[in-house]
C-alpha cells in the first residue's frame, strides 16, 4: 500500500534514495564516504523543510516495511528546499554553494523514485508515479516533470511509455547529464 512516508522509514528509504540518485548523493552530502554519505541523507529525510526530507516522500509498504518510495515537490519551492543543503555545504567548504536547480516552476517534480530490488517488475514504480501524479493534480498543478540520465535509454523509454516527453533541456549534475523530462496530468 502507498503512505505517506514518516521520519522512522529512514533505514529503508535511506538505501534506496542512494541507489536511485547515484553520484548526486555525493555532491548533496559533502562527501564520497558512503557510510558518512548515508548519514548527510539521513540526517536530511529527518528534517522537515529541505528537498530530501520524508515530509516530500511517499512510500510503498508491505507487511510493515516500506519497499519502495517517490521523493517530490513543487518546483517554485526548490529554492527554499535547496537553502538547508547548501548552508551546510557552504559551512562544509568554507564558500558559498548553490545546487543546480533541477525542478522549474509551475511543475511537480519528481526528486528520486526506487524500489526495493526483491519487488521490482510487479508494478510498485508505476503505481507510486502514478500517485505523484495524483499528487500534481491534487495541488493544482497541470505538469509532472523528472531528470533521466541521458545515457540511461531504458529509464527514459519506461519515462515514455507513461507520457514523458523531453522538453529539450538537459542539466549537469555530479558531473552528468540528465534530460529533463515533462507530462500533462
């Protein structure tokens, strides 16, 4: 079933938002230690007000764990939702840091979506877009949006068969490039 996550889902969604946003997890954590990695993230999905946080995220839990997760927002919030992570990068390198803006106003965007890989291929992704999706609309936004790695074809054709379409901007982030990627819901 699909929920509203809660801050005590972290040991779960914590592995699955490292698998699902890659390299990224580095830049937004300060660090290439994974463990210490972990814990940024952590630390993040338990405070409410930034981009990570579990007050952004749903989950997907059977028999009590939760298996899978989507992680959005709205795109004219991410620049105060980015202000807690980049403080403490800021602190952490002794200079100011801005993150790449990955969302865009007047969208709902899509942070990060994984699932546990001993549930994968029942449909547990596409139920939990579709209720990003929902989401959108409940909130009165008319476009859902979301990055795909350019080099990853299978994701962007799975972001097509669901009525993605790439808008033609692509944004580097860690130093790789991910299409942006928008629907009408």
């Amino acid at each position: 079933m699909i929920r509203l996550a809660k801050p005590e889902d972290s040991k779960h969604i914590i592995p699955l938002m490292m698998e699902a946003i890659g390299t990224i997890a580095f830049d937004l954590s300060g660090t290439e230690n994974i463990e210490m990695t972990a814990d940024v993230l952590e630390q993040y999905f338990l405070q409410s007000g930034n981009r990570l946080s579990w007050d952004n995220s749903i989950v997907w839990e059977q028999d009590g764990v939760p298996l899978g997760y989507a992680l959005f927002y709205e795109g004219s919030n991410v620049i105060a939702l980015d202000q807690p992570l980049e403080a403490r990068l800021s602190e952490l390198r002794g200079e100011p840091v801005q993150l790449v803006k990955e969302a865009l106003p007047g969208e709902f965007y899509l942070d990060s979506l994984a699932v546990d890989a001993s549930q994968r291929g029942q449909g547990i992704g596409k139920q939990l877009m579709a209720a990003f999706e929902d989401e959108a609309r409940t909130r009165g936004l008319s476009k859902a949006s979301l990055l795909v790695n350019v080099a990853n074809n299978r994701a962007k054709q799975l972001y097509e068969v669901q009525g993605y379409e790439g808008d033609g901007l692509v944004i580097t982030i860690a130093g790789e490039h991910y299409e942006h990627m928008v629907k009408k819901v």
